[in-house]
C-alpha cells in the first residue's frame, strides 16, 4: 500500500472493486470512489523472478494528459526511483516494478490524429522517449498524485501460444485484433484503441503464476450495457469457455488461468476506457 499510495499517488476508495472477496484494499484517484487497483494480501508469496511468469506482464495506469507523466516522471526521480521509459509512437510510457516483482506502465496517450496505420494494422513501436521535452510539457506544476481522468488503460499478458491468445481474446470474447506485426506480440482493442489487451510470448518457457506467488488474480472487462456484457458471455460459453456467473459479473479463465471479469457499466460509474 505505501509504493501505490506513495509513487503512484493512488488512495483508499470506498468502492470495493468487481471481484468481492475480503480482504482486498481498493485503491483509485483521491476524491473518486472507483477502484483501479485492488491490493489482496498472501504472505509469504514469492515474488516475480527476473525472468517473469506466465500471467501479467504488466497493467498500465492511463494518466489524462502528457503534462502529467511529465510531473509523475520528475517526481519518480525526487524518490529516487530508476524506471524504464519508451515511445510506443501511439503513446509516450514509463515502466516500473511494485515491491513484489509486479510489473507497471505509467502513459500517457497521443491524439488519436496522430496515430499512423499500415492498411489496417496500427502502427506500435518501442523507440527512445523524448525525455526533456516530456519534462518541458510538466511545467512548473508539482505532481500531486495521480490526477482527476486517471484509468486502467490496458493489461499485458505474458502467454506460451499466441494462436490460443488469440482464440481466446478475439474469437471466443470478441476482441478486434490491432497489432500483429510487433515480434512476439498481439494486441487486441475495442472501439479503434491502440490496445486494451497486449499478448506476448518472450517469456513462453516461463511456468504459469500459481497460488504461492504475486500474481494478478484478475482483471475486469467493463462493458458499456448490460446486454453487451451478455453477449460476450454467451460468446465465450458457446466456444467452450463458460464463465461463472455472480453478483459481481461473470468470471472467465483464460488457458493461462488469468481471471477475467465481465460486467457492464454501473449508472454513473467508468466505462471501459
């Protein structure tokens, strides 16, 4: 709680998140009572190796604008804090670990105008980030934690076989395949996103994340209807991956035993980013 709340300038929510449970500390924007994190605690799990586990890659935290991942970069270096850093050309990120191994990306979009195409496919790169002129855009504004219009803006997944990554993720739930030609990778959108879900395999001799370790237990899929989170139920049920359905939505696994949880929008709550 102290890394999320102190680097990541997260804060205790009312709102518990979509998975119920005990134990769980939801963690969000100050002043907003929607979860983007929720922390549940196993001691004495083992954390992630160097090497990674099949299971997250990482999640990435969206901040709203590019002024703010330039006041969140200067004030990971007033902590101390070594981070990678990347232009992925549709968006500019920063890249750290919790104090468990678990990996994060800090980002900030660029205008969807700028995003380049190749015939259908969007173009996505790793290229050196462009540091002092990020930190230019900061201005003379402090970081204050993490700002009003923050959001979950995608999960990465670390998988052995893209072919069933990607029977999973797009044919059984109905993802709309974005990128195909990056090595190693697929990722995977909704409504013309740069991507909501990334897929690779440079760790696909790694073993699965299992009970004893730090793990992403699940992520949530928030669709805008009702009956649109039906449908994508009823999808993955009829290719032979029947969630369990609850109050809190229905819970499905992919072949890697990554939980994903599926509901609509609650009235006056986030939609899917």
């Amino acid at each position: 709680m102290d890394f999320y709340r102190r680097v990541l300038g997260l804060g205790i929510v009312a709102e518990r998140g979509g998975g119920g449970g005990d134990a769980g500390v939801p963690l969000g924007v100050p002043g907003d009572s929607a979860p983007l994190v929720e922390l549940r605690e196993q001691p004495g799990a083992a954390p992630v190796p160097r090497a990674g586990r099949l299971g997250l890659y990482h999640f990435a935290v969206l901040l709203p604008d590019r002024a703010s991942l330039g006041r969140f970069v200067r004030h990971l270096a007033e902590l101390g804090i070594r981070a990678g850093m990347a232009d992925h050309l549709v968006s500019e990120a920063i890249y750290l670990s919790d104090p468990d191994g678990l990996r994060i990306e800090v980002y900030a979009d660029r205008p969807r105008s700028l995003w380049r195409r190749r015939g259908r496919e969007l173009l996505m790169t790793t290229e050196p980030l462009d540091l002092p002129n990020l930190l230019d855009a900061a201005g003379g504004e402090e970081w204050r934690g993490a700002p009003v219009g923050t959001a979950i803006g995608h999960v990465h997944l670390s998988v052995d076989d893209l072919e069933r990554a990607d029977a999973f993720y797009h044919s059984a739930l109905g993802f709309d395949r974005v990128v195909w030609s990056y090595p190693g990778a697929l990722f995977f959108s909704a409504g013309g996103y740069h991507h909501h879900l990334g897929t690779n395999v440079w760790a696909r001799d790694a073993r699965p994340a299992g009970e004893g370790d730090a793990r992403l237990l699940e992520w949530e899929l928030i669709l805008p209807t009702p009956g649109e989170a039906a449908g994508a139920v009823e999808s993955l049920s009829s290719a032979g991956w029947p969630p369990d359905r609850g109050p809190d939505g229905a819970l499905a696994r992919d072949p890697w035993g990554v939980g994903v949880r599926i509901r609509a929008a609650r009235a006056g709550g986030p939609g899917p980013g």
